[in-house]
C-alpha cells in the first residue's frame, strides 16, 4: 500500500483497526522508516494498540497513548505529545483512533492539523462487515459519517477487513468486499485495499483480482483463546 | 440471524433481545459498558425500553416492577455496581420474580479496577444480599456459551420464578468471538398468573410483595423457596467434563480461566500428564457430584481462578478430604497463563 505520512486509522470497535495499526507501524519501523504509533482511543479498556508498547519501542517506535492506558483509571486524557508528529522529523504517524463517535472524537482536536497537512494524511476507515449493526452497506456508512462529525476530518479510503477472528475464511473476506463495493458506490470514498489475516492472503489475493491486500499478523489474541474456541 | 463477531456484552444484549427481553434499567460501569450501550441502540428497534437509571440501586427497582408486571427485564452491571444492586435482588429472589442480572466482573474489593476478575463467586453463590436465598448462577466461558446462557437464563427464571445471575469475568464482557443465536430447547413455562397486570375482577389480586411479618406466613415462602432450590438443583446443575475419561489429575476451573486452563491441559497431556477439567457451567447449583465421583479416579484437584480461592471451598467440599485440592489464583486483574498453570500442575504430580 503506498501511504502517506499521517495515517488516521479508524472503523467501529472490532474492525480490526488497531491489529491493522500495529502491522502499518511495525511495517514502517522495518523499512527504516522513522515511526510514531499514537493510540487514541478514550474509551475501550481492554485490547488496545499500546499494550504491545515494549515490543513497538524495541523495534524503534515511539508510542503515545492516553495519560492512564492499561492502568486501572478509567480517564479519558491525552498527554500533549499527540501534537509532535506534526512537528517532529519524522516519516510515519499513525493514529489509532476510538472505535465510535466517543472514541473518535479525540482526534477532533487535531483536525486543524490534519487540514493543514492535507495531502500528506489519509484516513482510512476499516470495516468488518460481521460486526453487529454493520452487515449492510447503510449501517455501515451510518457509522462513517458519525465517526468523521465527531472527529472533524473526512474518511479518504476504505479498507475491507471482514474477519470472524479464528472463524474467518476466505468467502468471509468475498462477502465484506461486496458490501464495502456498496459503501464504495454509494458515497464515492475509494477502497484502498484488503487488509486478511496472513494465512489467508494468497487465497483471497486470488479471488480478487486488482485489489491491495494487506497481510495481517495479529497480535492482541492470547494464543489460548482460538485454541480452545 | 448469521454469525457475528461480537464482544461479549454486545453478544449478551443481544442474546436478551432474541429471549424476549424488552426492558433493560442499568447505569454504566466498565467493563461491562457495551450491553447498556447496546441495549440503548438497539431497544428502540424492537419497541423496547432502555433505560439509564439515576443509579444502580434505582436500577434494580426498576426490574423489580417490571418483573412483577410478568415482563422479561435485565439489569447488567460489574462488581461494586452489584454490590449497590443486592438489596433489591435479595428482594427479587423473596417476592419470588424472574429477572436476569448481569455480572461483568473487576477486580475488587471497593472500586477496585476494571481489569477481569472472579472475585465476586463468594457474593454470587453465597447470597450476595442477605437472607436465605439462591441465585441461579451460569458461568460463560466463551462468548457463544455467554450468548446461549443469557437466552436460557430467561427460561430458567420464568420456569422457577426467581432471579439468574450471569457470572462473566471481564475477559467475557470484553473479547471478541464469532456467535450465532439459538433459542433454547424448548420448555414447559408456566403461565404468569401472579403478574401484577392489572385485577379485571375474575382472578385473585396480584400481590408482588416481600415483607412478611407473621413468622408463620414467613416460614411458608421460606419453606417454599428451599424446596424450590432443591428442585433447581437436580434439574439445573450443568458442568462440562474435559479430557477427565483417563485423567489422573483434576483442575476445577470456570470462566475464562477455564479456557487457558484447557491450554494448559493439552501441554501437559503433550507432556506424558493425564490431566482433565472439570469445569462448572453452573456455579450456583454448584457440580458436586461430578468432583465426588471424581475425587475416586483421580490423585489430587488443582482449583485456578482469578482470586484468592473462592470456588476452591466448593471443590473441597465436594472432594471431602478424599484427595487433596491443590489451589492457584491470580489477582489484580491478570489472566492464569497456561504455563504458570502447567506448572502447578507438575508440581501436584510430583506432591510437591
């Protein structure tokens, strides 16, 4: 995927936003690129991006997360630091923002930012169309808009990242890109790829002629939890 | 309606939605947002009522009246908003409603933290509010069980008028896993002739009531309660046996903890170590038997959980000195890893 500097990764809570975060970050870090991983989500206690701080920071990524992530304290406060990207020498931003209105309104008060450096930030909105309340195209652009009012910037692309976690196959993905094509259509913000779980990446490659795939490691389930499913 | 990926407490309000539930009284507390927050989406859909009470207490009696109205109603709340709840569902279990409360458990005492947690067994079995009652009380330990327990919870509480408890730690409030819904098998539920519906004249009155200040008449609905929980207890008692056929160790395990409990057993038994699990579904009525007939078979139990060793009493009980029950928790709000189970598990072996 060829991306731009600033990346606003965004989508409703289990699109995969923080998985496919966390592959763009480490991905950056090891083409030499200098990288900021920013976890912006106020709201969800559990499962976020900077759990895996020690392990981005051992491959050179700066994380920045609210003040009281993975503690006990259930605040919703950003440190000053979600400004430096814009000021810093650096090559890749990621912000992984909250998976609703709520969540993503933090990133509202970086929205005078992202329009000054407009054609260097794409915001890319992931979309699961398993997830409830998401399975057609209406729903889902419901939530789009809602997402982009509350955090002031407009989507630019839409990843399709359909998954059932373990459960997922490759008709899974066939079946989300339909609908994404539907979301595509009906507002006119581009698709700009097919974010698969890695094993599943030739496959869908192959029934999919054309599209981006991006292949996903996925980081954030405890090996036990599929393997008990 | 085809599979989903669902967070657990997205997948218990809709699980209620599917079991008829149209009323839903809660007040926000983590981990366990998402069902409040679902219900308040998606209740408006099926004509329902989501209501976000002043708090917790007022939530409690909001199902009280709903549940004596004869409909089916939910609260969902985690640990010290349970706490606040229990006066009003030691009320609900004595004017003998059906309602069903959710519990996502933290870590406590006091406020605690939001990480997960199986601190509250001893409340949730042990009475929790006071007097001489029992909860129904069901043990997800995965997020389709979660989905299939909420809907059964229904049934249960309708068929024996009297409230059920699910029991969640905040891993089950909070991971993602793909769930279909399925009603449940179908049962014999009597009609609410008791429900306070309105008196047209041709019925005895509906009294929903539970002060009773003549002993005598006390000692009936008391009388009657205890014979109904014995009723509960052969009927209900539901507990899932894995790898026990040949196992010469026992962990006793629930919930989430009995998830990383199975990883552990498959090492050990890659390892040369017979072990098995017993994992109860339901924790009030509590498997005894199955531990019993166990504690024949096997050398020693091994009871995990994310505490300091509540349901360990009720192994041991069921065990009955026959063969010792060993105990591992983990507190604070981590997750038992499967090694660090693994290796209580070798040390049983090895009577250390």
């Amino acid at each position: 995927m060829k991306l731009k500097k600033f990346i606003i990764i965004a989508g409703n809570y289990g699109s995969g936003k923080t998985e496919i975060s966390l592959n763009l970050a480490l991905a950056a870090a090891r083409e030499g690129k200098r990288t900021m991983l920013l976890d912006m989500d106020i709201v969800n206690p559990y499962f976020r991006s900077s759990v895996k701080e020690e392990e981005l920071e051992a491959e050179g990524i700066r994380v920045v997360k609210p003040c009281f992530a993975n503690t006990t304290v259930d605040v919703p406060s950003l440190p000053a630091e979600i400004y430096s990207p814009f000021d810093l020498p650096l090559d890749r931003a990621i912000f992984d923002a909250g998976g609703d209105p709520v969540g993503a309104s933090a990133l509202g008060q970086l929205h005078e930012k992202f329009a000054a450096h407009e054609s260097e930030t794409e915001f890319l909105y992931i979309i699961n169309a398993m997830r409830p309340m998401q399975g057609n195209s209406d729903e889902i652009i419901g939530m789009l808009r809602e997402i982009e009012e509350a955090s002031k910037v407009r989507v630019t692309g839409l990843v399709n990242n359909t998954n059932l976690a373990a459960q997922t196959a490759v008709e899974t993905v066939i079946e989300g890109q339909r609908i994404l094509e539907e979301v595509s259509a009906k507002t006119g913000i581009p698709q700009k790829g097919v974010a698969v779980r890695e094993d599943l990446a030739v496959q869908a490659a192959g029934l999919l002629p054309g599209k981006e795939i991006f292949p996903v490691r996925i980081f954030l389930r405890p090996d036990w939890l599929d393997e008990t499913e | 309606m085809a599979k989903k990926l669902m967070k657990g407490s997205e997948a218990i309000a809709e699980a209620a939605i599917q079991a008829g539930c149209r009323y839903f009284f809660g007040y926000p507390i983590t981990p366990q947002n998402e069902v409040p927050e679902y219900m308040s989406r998606r209740m408006p859909q099926v004509d329902g009522c989501f209501l976000q009470a002043e708090s917790e207490v007022a939530a409690i009696n909001m199902v009280y009246g709903a549940a004596g109205a004869g409909a089916r109603v939910m609260t969902s709340s985690s640990s010290p908003g349970i706490s606040l709840k229990q006066e009003g569902i030691s009320y609900i279990a004595c004017a003998e409603l059906p309602c069903v409360v959710v519990n996502i458990v933290r870590t406590g005492p006091g406020l605690g933290g939001i990480q997960p947690s199986q601190g509250d067994y001893f409340q949730a079995t042990k009475g929790g509010g006071h007097g001489d009652y029992h909860l129904v009380v069901l043990a997800p330990s995965s997020i389709q069980e979660a989905a299939d327990m909420v809907m059964e919870a229904f049934d249960i509480a309708d068929m024996y008028r009297n409230p059920v408890m699910i029991l969640g730690d905040g891993m089950i409030g909070q991971m993602m896993e793909p769930v279909e819904f399925h009603q449940p098998p179908k049962r014999e539920i009597p009609e609410k002739t008791w429900a306070a519906t309105g008196w047209d004249g041709t019925r005895e009155r509906a009294i929903i009531n539970s002060l009773y200040i003549e002993p005598e008449v006390m000692q009936v609905v008391s009388d009657r309660l205890q014979k109904r929980y014995e009723l509960i207890k052969q009927n209900e008692t539901r507990v899932e046996e894995y790898k026990m056929e040949d196992a010469e160790y026992c962990i006793a395990a629930y919930g989430t903890t009995a998830r990383v409990a199975k990883s552990a057993v498959n090492k050990a038994r890659e390892m040369g170590i017979k072990a098995g699990i017993i994992r109860p579904k339901t924790v009030w009525p509590f498997p005894s038997e199955a531990f019993c007939k166990a504690a024949d078979q096997v050398k020693g139990f091994l009871t995990v959980e994310m505490s300091a060793g509540q349901m360990v009493e009720d192994v041991r009980l069921a065990v009955n000195g026959k063969k010792p029950v060993e105990f591992y928790g983990v507190m604070g709000g981590f997750l038992p890893t499967p090694n660090a189970i693994l290796e209580k598990l070798i040390q049983l072996k090895e009577g250390k």
